[in-house]
C-alpha cells in the first residue's frame, strides 16, 4: 500500500478509501508498528489534499475459513487496531465508514467467498453499501472543479 499510497500523493487530489484488512491483526508483529504505518499513509494523503475515506480493521473472527485459534486472538487484536485506526482517521480529518460487521459471521454462506476469508461478490456489495455515505460525504468536500481553459 505505501507504494500506492505515494504515488496517489503525487497525483491531482480526489477521495481515497483505505480498507483495512485483517492481516496485520493476525500477523506476529506488534499492532503499534501497523497502526504507526497506517498514520504516516493517511497523513501523507491528507497532507497532498486527499479526501480520505477509511474503513478500519475487520474481525477476522468472522471469518469460517480461519481456524479457532486464529479467530480468538485475531478478534481481541483486530478490535484494537481497529480503535487505533479509528483514532488516526479522527486525527487526520478522514470520513470513517463501517468495517465488516456480525452480518458476515451470520450470512458468511453468502457474504464470504469459497475460502471463508474474502467477501464474495454479494459481501464486496455490502461493504459498497456500507461506504456509500462516508463517500459522498468525503465527496462534498472535494473543492470544485477548474473549468478547462478554452
């Protein structure tokens, strides 16, 4: 992501969404450096005039492809680095939109794909919804266009 991340800073600004994935809550390494990664990111895009919308970590535990013990630990790790993320965004000035919700341990037989980890496409419909009013919010406050010089 940060080599996405600096080249969007370079480009002319629009709305950027940062969805957060599950991997650094499962990963061995502390939530601190993820959290510190993310910050530098979102303040990069911030600072180039991009509207940031951000969609912070899910609960891996949701997800029936994980086995128990990764879904415990990933469900008490996902949370907090969900907090910091949340955290961050208010910092920044980003538009926050909602994670995955229970609705994905509920309907996971719809919602996540064969692997029981990644949305299917119905799910990846559901996160759109989801986002649609941090969008458009983050949207309003993109400054108007210059009109083309004739």
């Amino acid at each position: 992501m940060g080599r996405q991340v600096l080249r969007a800073a370079r480009l002319r600004p629009g709305v950027a969404v940062v969805i957060v994935g599950g991997n650094d809550a499962l990963l061995p390494a502390p939530l601190g450096r993820a959290a510190r990664r993310f910050a530098y990111l979102a303040q990069t895009l911030r600072d180039a005039g991009w509207q940031l919308v951000v969609v912070p970590c899910p609960n891996p535990g949701y997800g029936p492809g994980f086995r128990p013990l990764a879904r415990w630990a990933g469900r008490h790790r996902s949370r907090r680095l969900a907090r910091l993320h949340i955290r961050t965004a208010d910092r920044v000035g980003a538009h926050l939109a909602p994670t995955a919700g229970p609705e994905f341990r509920d309907r996971a037989a719809e919602l996540l794909g064969p692997d029981g980890v990644h949305p299917s496409p119905t799910g990846y419909a559901t996160h759109a919804t989801r986002m649609l009013p941090a969008l458009l919010t983050a949207a309003a406050h993109l400054p108007a266009p210059v009109p083309a010089p004739n």
